[in-house]
C-alpha cells in the first residue's frame, strides 16, 4: 500500500512536470513585474520583431564575376526552396506591375503638399521642355520602355518615389531580377522568405547546411557567400553548445562520478543518491506546473537553469544521509534544519510582483521539500549500507583538527579575505549588451555587422511605436508624434497615411491642380517642341486632375515589393499588449529611427513625454533593453533581499536558539557570495542574469555546509561536504572552459562561488558553533 502511494504521487508530480514544460516560454514580457507596462509591451515588441521568417545571401565577387554571382543565387533558389526558403511572392513581376497600379490610383493620397510643390517646378515650360527631350532620347533604347510607358501615366514621375521602391534595394541598390546589385559592383543580395521560425531547429538546421553547401560551392567559383539573419545565429548558437557539452560533460562526469566513488566506495551508493536528485528535478517542475495551473502563467524558459542548482542541492542531502547512516547517525535534524532554512528565504519571493520571481520561489521549495521527503523516505529503501570506515579520512581528519584547534586564526583569516575582496562589489556592474549572451561564431557577426553597413545604417533599433486597436489610430499616433519631435515622416507615414492624413493630401491634391489647371496647354506647347504628339500624354493629362474628396480607405499593399518591408513595420497580433484593457486583437505601428543611438533615443523619449504626456506613442530603444532588463530584475531582488535575509535569520534563531550559533550557519553563505562577486568586481569581469543561478547554488550549498559544520564536530560531517563541494567545483570548473559565452560565463560564477563558500564553511561555521557552545 506504501510503495503504491508513492507510484501515485510520483505519477502526480511527472504528470504536472510535464504540463509545465509544454507551456515554456521565452516571452521576456512575461517574465517582468506586471506593473512595469512600458517595459513589458517594448520587450514583447522586440519579441515579435526578432520572430521576423527572413534569410539573406549576400554575394561577393570581384567586378568582372557579379554578374556569375547574381546567376549562381538564381540558380540556387531551387535548391533553397526545398528546405523551406523561397522568393517572396511579392518579388514577381506580377507583384511589381500591382504595386505599380497601386501606387497610380491612390496617387492623391501618397503625396504631400511639400511633394506637390516640388513637383511644380517640373511643370515650368523649360524644365517641361527638358524632360520631354530626355524621355524622346529614352524612347529609342528598346531596353528602356518601362520608362516610356511609365512617363505616359505620369510624365512628371510624381509616383517616383513610390515606384523607385520596387526597382531599388537597401543601400542604393538596384533590383536585377531575383537579387540587388549594390553600387559598390562587388556584392549581391538575395533576400528569402522563411516557411518556419528560426527556433524551429529540425528545420533551421537543414536550412543552414543547404547554405553551407551553397557557399563552399561558390567559393570554387571565386564568390565569397555569407548567410545573413537570425537563422544562422540561432544554429550556430545550439551547435556551440553541443560542441561544449561533448568538451565539458565528459570531463565533468568523469570528475563527478570518480569523486562520488572514492567517497561512498559503491555503485549502488552512487546510482542510489541521484533518485532523490531526480525526484528534486521532477517536483520543481512540478510545482510550477501547479503554479501554471493556478495563475494562467508559463514558464520562463531561464528559469529551467535553476535546476541545476536543486539537483546539486538534492545530491548533497542524499550523500550527507547516506553517509550518516553508514555511521549508524542519520543526520535528519540538519538536513530539515537546511531545507528550512533555504526554503524561508526563497518563500519571499512569493510576494514579487515579477510571475518569474514567484514561479522560482515555488519550483525552489517544491524541489527541495521533494529531495527531502525522497532523501528521508525512499532513499533507505535503495541502499544497503552497513557501518564503514570513512573513505575521505586522510583528508577530513587533519583538516577538522586544524580548524578546530585553530578558531581565531581561522576567523582572522575570513576577516581579511573580507576585507580584502568585498571592496571590489563596487565595482562590480552588469552586462546590459544582449549580443554578448550569444554564442553564434566571430565570423557571423562580422558579416552581419558589414552586412549592415554596406547596406544601409542599422537603423532598426530605434522607434516611434503606437498599439491600437484601429490601425489608422496607430498611424495617426506615430505621424503626431513625429510631428511633435519635428521629425521627418518615415516610410511608414509616406506609404500609409492615416484617415486625417489622406484627408489633408486630397484636399493639397486638389488644390494644386486647381492652380494648375492648364497642366493640358503647357505639356502641349512641351510636346510640340520637343516633336511628340500630346495625345501620348492623355493618360497624365486625366490624371492631374482635381478628384472626389472621398475616403478609399487604406492603401493596401499586400502582394506587392512593399509588403515585406512594412510588414516588420505595422502589423496585427493575436493579443492586446500587456496593460491595454481589451482583450482583443490590436494593430502595431513602428516608425523608424534613422542612425538614432541610445543616448538620442532617450532623450527623444524624454522630450515626447514632456510635450506630450498624454501621447499613446512610445520610443522603443533596443540598445538599452538588457539592460533596463537586468535594471528591472536587480530592483526585484534588491527589493526582496533583506526580507530573504531577515527570514532565514528569523528561523534559524528560532531553530538554533543561539545568536551566535544562527551567525555560523548563515554568515557563510552570505559571505561567499560576497566574496566570489567581489573578485569578479576586481577582475572587472560583467554579471549577467545567468549569474542569478551562482547566488541561488551558492546559497543553498553554503547554508547546507555550514548547517552541518555548525551541528557536527570532528571529521564526522566534513568529507560528504569536501565531496559535494569538490565534485560541484569539478563540474562547473570544467563549463568555464567552454567557448559560448553564457556557459563559461556560468561555470566561472559557480565555480568561483562554490570555492568561496567551502573556504567560508570551513573557517567561520565551526569557529562560531565552538564559541556558541563555550
């Protein structure tokens, strides 16, 4: 009846893991504060940016081979298609000639009165006269009769602007079929639609082995090919961190295992301890799931790297146990009085107002309660043990002699190392650059980064940004505030203007021609001079006429060149962005910021919200994201942290009933962080969020140690904690050597920490307890 109890609640808890994994998420926007609105909605904006389906090739040929480059990408797009990239449609000759057709009929409300009086100047009869001249000239090249028949709609070329779009690229570049050619006649893009997100990696892979193909093909053809966008990042990220886990877990299950073995000297131990740890894993998620279950939430995808941490902290608990009943002592009061302990303090982030916050509070308390129930209840079931000599004697044995017999020295030894190291947290500071938490090769940001410059600024990281749920308010929003920073309108305005704003160009339309009303005589004395019959220009002529004041609606350009360009723009999500109170789905417009640095951004935004308050538009700055991100995170647990800290000292006294003996079991801890954050202040070595993960380990191995040196004297309790601190440096040390950034970035914090907090055990916990007991 016992063990079917326990299948059930196993059962339970798996069952409840796996809900919580399947509703995992990586949408930092639900991860922040709720009442943090403004970061929330631009976090979720960047979000939708980032999840853009667009792969660019780019190739680079000496002059003489550009044109072998552009046919070699042609020629590739089959080959391309049948892994999911394609040509857009909106790049076909069919969706050139709508755009064309666009572009003509909503005219009126495409130009603005400053570009009517521009255009004035061209109706002046020797300026007429002059383009007249060159469009004869033109007409007799039978390669240019686009041109012609251009000029006969609109012989002032009034739809220029719009049109010039679809036969040009970024950079200056010019369309040549398939690809653009850029000015510079050494480089050819090729610009691909996506069927499948970048984070779909069974499907990212093929697509980046298809182009790795392609390049080493190209390369026997004297052209250099480069693969642009977030698909190669995405698998160059993944397979840097493949290659890292077969470089560093061999070495870290090697280091692990063979320390595990020499100190419980059997198999059976070894496999026996990691039942808890597994429980531990599956209760954490577990908990979450519940936690999912109750409040609608995901789960953030980072938080699963706090994992780690319980599983270490579980194995800990079952090497302590199994240790103790070897020697006939089960050390149960301190393994609850550690589980207590760390579980008070993580039960505080409860009240954050951050979802993510609180789903870590949960999973940490779940976890561990579940490696102690297992450690206390199943664990014994699993082991065979007997009484057995200490096999870490030749080293605890000393070494609890030596701290022992030597507190005041042990205690001025912490004390200078304090002193010494914890200066450098002022000068510690946090990583904010988002870029330097990927691991994708040197050589990929080098191409994208050229990439940028060559063909245009990288101007997508600054916007003016409205949420509506009518998409001419959200276009009305972005051009007012604009207007009120008195800048220049952006693609956005000029191909999309609002109700008000197409409104305001008919009626300019409609006066310009009415002061130019003899648009018909004057081209006719042009054509006459420059030998051309008026009668070709019919079409112009009825065109530049005064039309009806009456709405159309949207310009729509779906199916045409310019679709994909405003469709990273201005679109339609499936939810009301965080903080707005419908339900509903709501239009997103984003007006670029052209070469706007962060610093200009700010105070963009600083100046819109004073001239502005009640304006619905925002700037949003991706530069400064990570690092407003981090900001938001540290104010959390700066917000919590004393309250962490003032429960754990609450039960620990409670617990202890000594003020000394509460100082030994929780100022080591504390002070390892301190410690191993102090000298990477010193090293001048960045914080990233990961390094959350350290202080959650580190606070949980280190109150483990120094509950259990605190409680036990003599080598009795020492070797499972030298054992579970070498192990856990062993295996964090060897992710230090690993070549992406975030995992290297974790295995020097933990490593670090881990060191710390065994030196700080050792001298302070028994040193104290002593005295508490004298």
């Amino acid at each position: 009846m016992r063990l079917t109890a326990i299948l059930l609640v196993i059962a339970s808890l798996f069952a409840l893991a796996c809900f919580a994994l399947s509703r995992a998420s990586n949408d930092l926007a639900e991860m922040l504060p709720a009442g943090d609105v403004q970061l929330a909605r631009e976090a979720r904006f960047f979000a939708t940016q980032a999840a853009t389906r667009v792969l660019v090739l780019e190739a680079t040929a000496e002059p003489a081979d550009l044109i072998a480059a552009g046919d070699f990408l042609t020629a590739a797009l089959p080959r391309l298609a049948a892994v999911g990239a394609r040509l857009p449609d909106a790049g076909t000759p069919a969706a050139v000639a709508k755009a064309a057709a666009v572009a003509y009929e909503r005219l009126p409300e495409l130009l603005s009165a400053e570009d009517l009086a521009a255009a004035g100047k061209h109706l002046e009869p020797a300026a007429l006269a002059e383009r007249l001249a060159a469009l004869k000239a033109r007409a007799a090249q039978p390669d240019d009769l686009l041109t012609v028949t251009a000029a006969r709609q609109d012989i002032l070329a009034l739809a220029g602007g719009v049109l010039g779009r679809i036969e040009s690229g970024p950079g200056g570049s010019r369309r040549a079929g398939a690809v653009f050619i850029h000015p510079d006649g050494r480089h050819v893009m090729l610009n691909l639609e996506v069927a499948f997100d970048p984070g779909e990696l069974d499907r990212s892979e093929p697509l980046y082995q298809r182009c790795s193909e392609l390049r080493a093909e190209a390369a026997a053809q004297r052209i250099d090919l480069a693969m642009i966008g977030p698909y190669r990042h995405y698998v160059e990220n993944i397979r840097t961190v493949r290659s890292d886990l077969w470089v560093t877990l061999p070495i870290e299950l090697a280091l692990v295992a063979g320390l595990l073995l020499s100190l419980l000297g059997s198999v059976r131990s070894v496999l026996a301890i990691h039942v808890p740890a597994i429980l531990a894993v599956t209760g954490s998620l577990a908990g979450a799931g519940a936690w999912i279950a109750a409040s609608g939430g995901v789960l953030p995808l980072p938080l699963l790297g706090f994992i780690a941490g319980i599983l270490g902290i579980a194995v800990d608990y079952a090497t302590h146990y199994t240790v103790g009943l070897r020697r006939g002592h089960p050390p149960i009061r301190p393994l609850v009085v550690t589980f207590l302990t760390t579980a008070s303090a993580f039960a505080v982030l409860l009240a954050s107002s951050s979802p993510a916050l609180r789903c870590l509070s949960i999973m940490v308390v779940t976890g561990l309660g579940c490696a102690l129930v297992s450690t206390l209840v199943i664990l014994p079931a699993l082991l065979n043990e007997r009484a057995r000599p200490d096999r870490w004697r030749w080293l605890s044995v000393p070494l609890a002699a030596t701290i022992e017999g030597h507190p005041r020295i042990c205690l001025g030894l912490a004390a200078a190392m304090s002193v010494a190291l914890l200066p450098g947290l002022a000068w510690l500071h946090f990583e904010g650059d988002l870029k330097r938490f990927d691991g994708s090769t040197r050589q990929a940001w080098k191409d994208l980064d050229a990439f940028m410059v060559r063909w245009g600024p990288p101007d997508s990281s600054s916007f003016i940004v409205a949420h509506a749920a009518d998409r001419d308010a959200a276009l009305a929003a972005v051009a007012q505030a604009r207007r009120t920073l008195n800048l220049p309108p952006s693609q956005v305005e000029r191909l999309l203007p609002d109700a008000q704003e197409r409104a305001v160009r008919r009626a300019a339309w409609n006066a310009f021609w009415r002061d130019h009303a003899d648009v018909a005589d004057r081209l006719a004395a042009a054509c006459a001079s420059a030998g051309l019959r008026p009668a070709a220009f019919s079409q112009a002529i009825a065109r530049y006429q005064p039309i009806a004041d009456r709405d159309a609606g949207a310009v729509d350009w779906s199916g045409t060149p310019i679709e994909p360009a405003l469709a990273m723009l201005v679109f339609r999500t499936g939810a009301a962005e965080r903080g707005h109170p419908s339900g509903n789905a709501v239009w997103t417009v984003a007006s670029p910021l052209t070469g706007v640095d962060r610093k200009t951004a700010a105070g963009l935004a600083q100046r819109l919200a004073d001239q502005a308050p009640d304006s619905p538009a925002w700037i949003a700055n991706r530069g400064d994201l990570g690092g407003r991100l981090i900001d938001v995170v540290r104010r959390e647990l700066s917000a919590h942290g004393l309250f962490m800290v003032a429960a754990m000292l609450v039960l620990v006294l409670l617990l202890e009933r000594s003020l000394i003996r509460g100082a030994a079991v929780l100022l080591p801890p504390l002070l390892a962080i301190g410690w191993s954050f102090g000298l990477l202040g010193w090293l001048g070595v960045p914080l990233s969020p990961f390094a959350l993960l350290g202080i959650a380990f580190v606070l949980g191995i280190g109150i483990d140690s120094a509950v259990f040196l605190a409680h036990e004297r003599g080598s009795a309790a020492l070797s499972p904690i030298l054992n579970a601190s070498f192990t856990t440096i062993a295996g964090f040390g060897s992710m230090a050597l690993a070549v992406h950034p975030v995992v290297a970035g974790m295995g020097l914090t933990l490593s670090l920490g881990m060191t710390a907090a065994l030196f700080t055990s050792l001298l302070i916990a028994p040193a104290l307890a002593r005295r508490s007991a004298e």
